[in-house]
C-alpha cells in the first residue's frame, strides 16, 4: 500500500513538473516577444529623434535668418524715418517693404513654402552629379529594421513620400535565382506598380558592378540609378536621403545593417527587404 501511495505521489509530482516546464517555456516565448517588441520600439524612436534633432537644427538656422532679417528691417526703418527729405511715394514703398519683411520674419519658412512648382526633384540633382562609370560593393550584415509590408504601406501613404531602395538587397532575397538582368527587370516592374498605385516618387539604386547597358524604359515615376565608380550603393542612398528637405517622408528599404543606421541618422525611415519583397508579391 506504501509503494502505491508513493508510486501516485511520484505521478502527480511529475505531472506538475510537465506543467511548470510547460508554462517557462511559455513564459520563455513571451519574453522573447516582448524583446522583440521592444528592439522595434527603439529603433523607430532612434528614427524619430533623429528627425526631431534635424529639424531642431534647421529650426534654429531658420532663427537666426529671421533675426538678421529683423535686424535688417529695423536699419531700414531707422534709414526711413531719418530720410524726411524724400517724397511719400519712396517712404510709402519703403514701409511696406519693412512690413513686408517683418511679416516674412513672423511666419517664418514662408518665402520657402511660396516658391514656384520645378522641373526637377532633389533625386535628379543626385542622379545627374556623376557619369563615371560603376563600381561593386561587399556583403554587409543583416538590419534589425521591420518585415512588416503594412507598415511600408502606411509610410507610403504619408504625403510626398520618397521610396528608396537598395536594389540588389531586395532582389537576392526575394528572387535571387534569377540572373542581374531578370532580377533588375522583376524589381523594378514591381516597383512600376507601387509608383502607379501609390502616386510615390520611387528610386531605386544598384551597385555598378559592371557597366548596363540596353535597360528597357523604367515604368513612369521609377528612377534607376547605379554607383559610379568609387562610390558604393550605399553612399549614394545616402547622399539621396541628404538631398530631401526636412520633414519630407523619405522611406528607405534595404536589410543592411549600415545602410539603416546611415539614413536613420539623417530622418528617414528604414524597413527591411522583406517589407518589399512581401509587398510585391501581393501585386
């Protein structure tokens, strides 16, 4: 009868000891969630300070510009009333000017926000500043930046946005059995698509491991640029990222590592190459 009680006792100890294994590991799978959560957590607030510290600056250049310009506009007054000898007509022209300045001071970038529609977009100021020939890049390590296509499709539907991406990190994930030719052809098809669908200025850039020539026509709104010699993929993303106005939506795909720590530096938003690669397979 001992021996039964005993045998039982061990029975149940042992399935509690199935129980608790059962919820550490549990416990485990949460943890690991909620590390993930907050990986992701601090890389979009890195993002976002690193837009808040370029626009705390050019807010502060813009402060100085309007000072001068205050202090401009106080000398000219000081010019006016001092000039009673000239006619009306002149003091009448110079006080609206002086108003006219002040006013530009007291609203700030509005000078900037009324100038005239152009031609050109910054990208294209980059894309036409080489002709050389291109040249290739190493490997680079893997970024910690989102997967999730949703979140592509909500920073592509902020106003103005600019998609730029790594062109071969994208395709030798997503379709990397193909050849250059067929991989470059595949992308920047798909990327014709979201350029159609999204109304999204889109560029996307290649590493000049050889000269290209024969491209077929890019689809409307893509622009495909390579790496002239002696600059990298990667250089010339963020040089595109450097040319962008602040507060301009800039979204930047690429799963490496230097690549996403670069352009979150100068206020853009990096997502990984498989954000894309599972956007484009929904199209």
């Amino acid at each position: 009868m001992e021996a039964d009680k005993l045998r039982d006792e061990l029975a149940r100890v042992r399935e509690e000891l199935g129980q608790l294994r059962e919820e550490a590991r549990q416990l485990a799978r949460t943890l690991r969630e909620s590390q993930a959560r907050e990986r992701r957590a601090n890389e979009l607030l890195a993002t976002e300070r690193g837009r808040a510290t370029r626009a705390a600056a050019d807010a502060d250049a813009e402060l100085r510009r309007v000072r001068a310009r205050l202090a401009e506009a106080e000398a000219a007054a000081g010019a006016a009333r001092s000039s009673a000898k000239e006619a009306r007509s002149v003091d009448d022209a110079r006080l609206w000017l002086l108003l006219e300045t002040i006013g530009q001071a007291a609203v700030g970038l509005r000078r900037e926000l009324a100038l005239d529609p152009v031609d050109k977009l910054p990208a294209d100021f980059v894309a036409d500043s080489f002709t050389d020939s291109p040249t290739a890049t190493g490997a680079a390590a893997r970024a910690q930046d989102t997967d999730d296509p949703a979140r592509l499709d909500q920073l592509l539907a902020l106003p103005r946005a600019h998609l730029v991406v790594d062109g071969y990190n994208v395709t030798k994930r997503g379709f990397g059995e193909m050849s250059l030719e067929q991989q470059r052809k595949r992308l920047v098809s798909g990327l014709g698509g979201i350029a159609a669908q999204t109304g999204d200025e889109v560029t996307v850039v290649f590493d000049g491991a050889e000269r290209v020539h024969g491209l077929p026509p890019t689809p409307r709104g893509v622009r495909v640029l390579f790496s002239r010699k002696g600059e990298t993929a990667d250089e010339l993303i963020r040089r595109l990222v450097r040319a962008e106005p602040p507060g301009r939506p800039v979204v930047v795909v690429s799963s490496d590592r230097e690549v996403a720590d670069g352009v979150r530096r100068h206020g853009a938003y990096p997502l990984g190459a498989d954000s894309l690669v599972r956007r484009l397979s929904r199209s």
